[in-house]
C-alpha cells in the first residue's frame, strides 16, 4: 500500500500543473522548439508545428534572452501532446529544475514585462530611431546538443556505426563498471543520443532542429 501511495503521489507531481502566476506570451516569445505560449517563474509552455525530438523526462537547457541579458536553465519535459486528435502541432509541458529565488525572480520579470536585473528601471517599450516605440523582443531558445558529437560519430554517420559507436560508450561508461564521477550523467547523455539518431524519422526532425539553431547563430 505504502508503495501504490508514493507512486500515485510521484505521478501527481509530475502531471500537478504550475502554481506560478503564467503569462501569456504567444507571438512575443520564440524558441528553436515552437512558440512558448506562456511562462512563469516554474515553467513554460511551447507550441511546436513539428513533433519534437525530445520526449517527456528528458532534461533540456534553455536560454532566455532579452536584448543583451541572458539566462540559462535546465528544464525537464513534463508531457508531450498533440493539440488535438487531428492536429499536427504540439504542446509541450516545460517545468524548470533551477528554484533559487534570484533565477524565479528574474523569469518573473522577464514573463511580466520584458526585462530583467536593471532593465526593470527601463520602460517595456523602448524608444528607437525617431523617437519610435519598438517592442522588446525576448526569445526562449532550446540550446541543441550536438548528439552527433557525444558518440563520436559524423553528421552523416551509418545507422552501423551509431550503433557501433553507442555501444563502445555504453559498455565504457555504464556505472556498474566505470567509476568515473560523471560516468553516470554522460551514460544518460550516451542513451539520449542514441535513442534520437537510431531512429530514422527522430533523427530528420533533430537535424532539422539543429540546422535551425546553427542558421540563427
């Protein structure tokens, strides 16, 4: 019994939805993986016209900006889903995994208003050439491992030798053998990059992904 409780009790918080004050952010905030609709200081969620390549559980990092400020995030995916049973857009659930005080600060200035730190001295509007008001633009973007990178293998490497590749990792860095302090962490990214290139429809919506992320570099 005790165990059926703290599995139903797991389960609650990872689908338990944000507490966090959310606003609405569709057509202002943009990112590699969709539009993000809303954000709060816990969390995001994005639109994406393409199925992404990331899957629920996966942790990402997310970089906020606004005009010259900058943060990154780790964040896990939540949940996936379609936006309904015909459509071929996703919503995706993002919770942030960084719960300092100075960091859910700054997102809830940057989803209010804009800005973050100092900025909030500074108008929502900024005034440009002529004295003509612009809107700020802030951008959410998914930072994209390079997975290619992580096993060791060309962009255009066989589906044999990832598969190679992968497993001379794997049976190197599995924890029960390799007593490496980061061998745990890089066995998971091992995994993950496996689990995305091995597929060959993942894969194409991945590299789709990272030549839009390289192109706006």
């Amino acid at each position: 019994m005790a165990s059926f409780a703290n599995m139903l009790g797991s389960r609650f918080r990872a689908q338990a939805p944000r507490f966090d004050p959310r606003f609405l952010t569709e057509g202002l905030l943009r990112s590699h993986a969709g539009d993000v609709i809303n954000l709060s200081s816990s969390g995001m969620r994005i639109r994406s016209e393409r199925k992404p390549h990331y899957r629920k559980g996966d942790v990402e990092v997310f970089a906020v900006r606004s005009d010259a400020k900058q943060i990154h995030i780790h964040a896990k995916v939540v949940w996936v889903r379609r936006t309904s049973f015909l459509a071929r857009t996703y919503d995706v659930g993002i919770r942030f995994l960084d719960t300092r005080p100075e960091m859910r600060s700054a997102l809830l200035q940057m989803a209010q208003h804009g800005f973050m730190g100092a900025d909030a001295r500074r108008s929502t509007d900024a005034t440009g050439a002529g004295g003509a008001k612009r809107k700020r633009v802030i951008e959410a973007d998914l930072e994209i491992e390079d997975l290619y990178a992580i096993l060791g293998v060309a962009r255009n490497a066989t589906d044999e030798q990832i598969r190679t590749a992968y497993r001379k990792l794997a049976t190197r860095l599995h924890p029960d053998v390799c007593d490496d302090p980061d061998a745990e962490q890089r066995f998971v990214l091992v995994n993950k990059a496996y689990r995305v290139l091995r597929s060959p429809d993942i894969r194409r919506r991945y590299d789709d992904m990272l030549d839009d992320s390289r192109t706006a570099a």
